[in-house]
C-alpha cells in the first residue's frame, strides 16, 4: 500500500481541523483499508511497534471496539482503560492519569469524556497524539468522518445539492454537531427537526435550515439521520411522555415515503427500535446502520495511519 501523508495535526480533536482535501484523503485511506477488512488475513504491518491506549471514561459499544479493531488490524498494541477501571475512580485528576499513561510512551490516546472539551485540554499539555472519541455534547469527529464514508460510498462521491434531515434529540447531539459541521463543509444541505425543548440554544447561528413539521422536513431529502434521545444528559422535564415522542418522532414506513425515492436512512447507534425508528425500517435496505459501523473500522484505521505518519513520511507495506 503506498501512501504519502499530507495529514498536519498531532490530534484529531474536531472536524473543523479538517479541509475538503483533507476529509478526502482519509476517505480514499479508508477505501483502501475497507478492502484490508474484507480479506481472510486483514491485517497489515503499517504501524507495527505503535501503542494506542483507549481511555473510555463514558459507556461505548461502537467507537471502541472499531478503535481497538482499527489498532489492531494496523499491528498497534492496543490497550483499554475505562473509568471503573482507573484510578480516576480514587479522585485522580483527568490531567494527572493523562500525564501517567503518557509516561508509559504510548503513540496515541483515544478518549472518550463526559466532559465537552477534554480530549482538548489533554492535546494542549501532552505530546502524544490525542483522538476525540465523543465528548460530553461538544464533539464525536470520527462517527463524522464514518458518516461521510458511508455517504461518499452510497452517493459515488456527490454530495453538493444532496440533503440530509437530522431528526430527533438535536441539542444532547454530538453527533449531530459533528456532522452538520462536516457535511455541510463537504456541500450537502442540512436540515435538523425535533422537539423544540430538544433544540440547541443558538441553533439560528448553525448553518442549517430548522424544520417545525416532519412531514415538510422529509420533503426531498436523499438521507435522514436518526438519532436517540440522550435521557443521560437530560435535566428533568424536556419531554412529557416517551410515547407521545415516538408518535411524533419515530421514522416510519409511511412517513419515509414522503423523502425522495431511495433515501437512505442513517443512525449513529445505539438505536432504540419504535422510538427513533421503526424495526421495519431499521432492517430495511434504505438503512446503513451497519454499513456505519463497518466504514467506522476503516475509517479510524485511516485516522490512526494519519496520526502516526504525519508530516510527509512514507508509508509502504
Ligand atoms: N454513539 C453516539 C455517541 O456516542 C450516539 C449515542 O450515544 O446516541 O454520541
């Protein structure tokens, strides 16, 4: 595999790190590993002697196992510390564990915090590479980057005059902040809906067009992004009831026909069936729910490479 690195970051913290180019070259890395993951021996000797830890202080299912996967299908050694499992658990600060798992020399850190802005404060004091694996509401970069990957594959690359409809719990929504940013940097038009309790403060300053009846907002639209109501981050009293919210919000057969033919139904995961969407769709043939997941492997496979062989090396296997 030859690649020359045009990545310049020392971490990936927020997509507004990113350019079109940029977004592009760890997409076309991610094909390439995307192929390594379908061969019976998917593993490659890129990054072999690496050390990524995985320091995952909020629950994952996803983000860390396609994480460790990634590390190791590119011959990193990949080692996993959660908060209970930490001495964070014994009041040590988040700077004091960082600054000791650094000096154990690793590569890279992966977090994932309940805190908006810690991936950033680690960045700014260690000199290993630091990954954003999803922070409190600010941030979720890589579920972006796989979203774009499964879009670009989905639409040949085309995304200028496509549109996408985020749907569902907006403000708790790192995932849709991530993605609004991205797509529409990428020229894809987006437009969110939800309950209007569940609308971020500052919403008319995001590059999007805010929709106050599903049936309108589907209109037209060549994907819907669903997302689950994040009832951990919610303070008590922003929904009245769970099922006048599946009612009302829950995609289902016959509200999907209202988007274009063909639209792609997307979910970042977990997904809760009758609530954000319905079983029948979820396991329908517009949904990439576990295309995402798949593209979520070679994607951070992509990332990692990035990361560790920045600064023009390059790379040949
Ligand atoms: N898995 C995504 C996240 O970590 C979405 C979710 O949890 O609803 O933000």
């Amino acid at each position: 595999m030859e690649n020359t690195c045009i990545w310049p970051h020392k971490d990936y913290i927020d997509v507004n790190q990113l350019t079109p180019e940029l977004a592009n070259y760890l997409m076309d890395l991610a094909e390439q590993f995307r192929q390594v993951n379908n061969r019976q021996v998917k593993k490659v000797p890129t990054l072999r002697g690496r050390s990524v830890v995985l320091f995952f202080s909020e629950d994952s299912t996803r983000t860390r196992t396609s994480f460790d996967m990634a590390g190791k299908r590119l011959s990193c050694d990949t080692f996993a510390l959660g908060k209970s499992g930490s001495s964070l658990n014994k009041g040590e600060s988040l700077k004091d564990t960082a600054l000791t798992l650094q000096a154990m020399n690793p590569d890279v850190i992966v977090i994932r915090h309940s805190s908006s802005g810690a991936p950033k404060f680690l960045a700014d004091r260690l000199g290993c590479s630091i990954i954003n694996a999803g922070d409190g509401w600010h941030g979720h970069p890589t579920q972006a980057l796989l979203d774009l990957f499964t879009l670009r594959r989905r639409w040949n690359g085309e995304f200028k005059d496509k549109e996408l409809l985020i749907v569902g719990d907006i403000a708790h929504s790192r995932v849709a902040r991530s993605n609004v940013d991205l797509l529409t940097m990428m020229g894809v038009k987006v437009h969110i809906f939800g309950p209007s309790t569940l609308m971020p403060a500052g919403v008319e300053t995001w590059p999007v067009t805010v929709h106050k009846k599903f049936k309108e907002a589907l209109e037209g639209k060549d994907a819907i992004m669903c997302l689950r109501l994040q009832q951990e981050r919610m303070r008590g009293g922003l929904l009245p009831d769970l099922s006048e919210y599946s009612n009302t919000f829950c995609l289902t057969p016959e509200l999907l026909r209202l988007a274009k033919p063909g639209c792609l139904v997307m979910h970042p995961g977990p997904i809760m069936r009758g609530m954000d969407l319905s079983a029948e769709i979820a396991d329908s043939v517009e949904s990439t729910i576990l295309e995402q997941v798949n593209a979520g492997v070679a994607t951070r496979m992509a990332l990692l490479m990035a990361l560790c062989t920045r600064n023009g090396q390059e790379i040949s296997e």
